[in-house]
C-alpha cells in the first residue's frame, strides 16, 4: 500500500471507528428503524474490518457491507469533499485540506 493510501486508510478508519474527523450522516432509512436498531448498526459499522481486495480495491477503507437481521443490508460509505462541502476534494490524504462525510444507508437506498 502506498503511503498516501495508509494515510487515507488511517483517516478514513479514524472516522468511521472513532466518529471523529468527519460528519456522520444517517440516511432517513436508517433514522427510521427503531433506536436500539440504529446503535447496533452504528456499531457494527464502526467495528467492520472486513477488508478485502474485492471490496477495497484501491485500500482506502472508504466503503463496507454488513447484513443486519432488523435493518437487512447495510452499506457505510466515506466521501471525501473540500471543506465547504460543495467539491470533491483534490487532495484527500491532506485532513486539513478535506472534509470526510461518512454515510451510512440501507443498501435499496444506494
């Protein structure tokens, strides 16, 4: 792995397992499921590391899967935007230079 990737591995990984370094958002699926629901997503979400070739191609840890027994299929995804939120950022490696957005959603809602 590339050190720009480690380094956004590391970013990403800070974000989704620590819920620090980016925003957070729920979809309106999600929101709709019930509280307990909601919190064991979130946290098997935060706990995935399941990371693979086949589902992280570029080593970036910027997406997951978890199947849910209430929720049924969840994705999680990061996205990386320039801090006003309105571009993609051109530099995603740099935190200072990136606003991380972690979503996370049924998967019929992708």
């Amino acid at each position: 792995m590339t050190d720009r990737r480690s380094t956004i591995a590391a970013l990403n990984d800070r974000l989704r397992m620590s819920l620090n370094g980016g925003r957070v958002m729920l979809t309106l699926g999600i929101r709709a499921l019930p509280m307990q629901t909601q919190l064991d997503v979130l946290a098997r979400a935060r706990s995935f590391n399941d990371f693979s070739a086949d589902n992280d191609p570029y080593s970036e840890h910027d997406f997951g899967a978890i199947d849910h027994a209430e929720a049924g299929r969840v994705f999680w995804k990061i996205d990386y935007y320039d801090y006003t939120l309105t571009a993609g950022s051109a530099a995603p490696a740099d935190p200072r230079a990136t606003g991380r957005v972690l979503t996370i959603m049924l998967a019929q809602e992708y």
